[in-house]
C-alpha cells in the first residue's frame, strides 16, 4: 500500500536526479512491493519513451543542449564579428573617402587645365583668377596660380598634386601616383 512516508521518499530521490530504475531497486531492497514502487515513481514522473527516465531529467555528466545551443550562437557571433572586422579593416572608410576625394580633384585638374587651355587660345593669357575662368563660381580644393604676363600657370589640388601648362593631363589619370 502506497504512504505518504512511501510517496515522499520517492520525490525526493526522484527530484535529486537518481534514476527512476534505482530507486525502484532500492524500495523492492528494503521490502516494497514492485507495484506500491511503481505507483509511488508514476504519480512524480512519466517515462521518455524508450529512456525509462524522467522527462525533462539530464543524467549525469551530461550538458545540456541550451548551453551546447549558447555555445555554438557565441561561436557564430565571434566568427562574424571577425569577419565583419577584417571587411572594414580591408575596407577602410576613411581611406576610401580620401581616394574618392583625390579622384574628384584629379578629375577638377583635368577638367580645367582643359578649360584654361581654351581660355589661352581665346585671350593669349591665363586667367588671373580662376573665378574668371568659371563665370564667378568658387572651384573648392585646388589652389592656381599664374606668372606675370599671364603665359603660364600652375594649378594643384589640397594634397599637392600640381599641373602646369606644360604637363600631360593623362598622368593624373590613376589617383595613387604623384608627379
């Protein structure tokens, strides 16, 4: 017959993670019936199918699969991380602003030793200013200057990549080189 005294031994033991299977060996060990054991471990647990242990129960020794499951989330996250770290590294903002910046100044040099060339051949003389040369509007970035008499200038970009009269436009084509 199933007691109280009977019931509370078998929560306990079941609650502290020994294995149903032993703890029916040991009530039958001190004079339980099989039956009384098996009613009492019923009431607290339901077997897994094909485990015969309680559901929801780890035995020992063993991890559980959410801190495997946190593990291998940290993993992927350093993994990325990493990666996301080596892209920005490789892809440097700043460096690719300036280069578009040194670009954008390569191509104002070009585009107006173009237009002072025009400019020469309409006037015989360089501009004194560039404003003369652009109607009024302010060219940002690049500094000219022009010798007396007006037959030649000089016109260079804030990193100090300069063009004459005399120089060929196409070496400013690749913004890594320097005159």
């Amino acid at each position: 017959m199933v007691t109280d005294q009977l019931l509370t031994y078998v929560f306990q033991r079941l609650r502290d993670g020994v294995p149903e299977l032993t703890v029916r060996q040991d009530l039958v060990a001190v004079g339980w019936t099989l039956e009384d054991a098996d009613t009492a471990i019923a009431r607290f647990s339901k077997p897994d199918e094909g485990t015969g242990q309680r559901a929801g129960k780890q035995g020992s020794g063993c991890v559980s699969l959410s801190t495997i499951g946190c593990l291998i989330v940290l993993v992927l996250f350093g993994i990325i991380a990493y990666m996301l770290g080596r892209t920005l590294f490789v892809i440097n903002p700043v460096t690719q602003l300036d280069r578009a910046k040194n670009t954008r100044n390569t191509a104002n040099l070009v585009q107006l030793k173009t237009s002072l060339s025009v400019f020469y051949t309409q006037n015989n003389r360089y501009p004194d200013t560039l404003s003369e040369l652009t109607g009024g509007e302010e060219v940002v970035g690049l500094k000219y200057s022009v010798n007396e008499g007006g037959q030649d200038f000089q016109l260079c970009t804030d990193d100090n990549r300069c063009i004459t009269k005399d120089d060929d436009a196409a070496m400013f084509a690749d913004p890594g080189s320097k005159p």
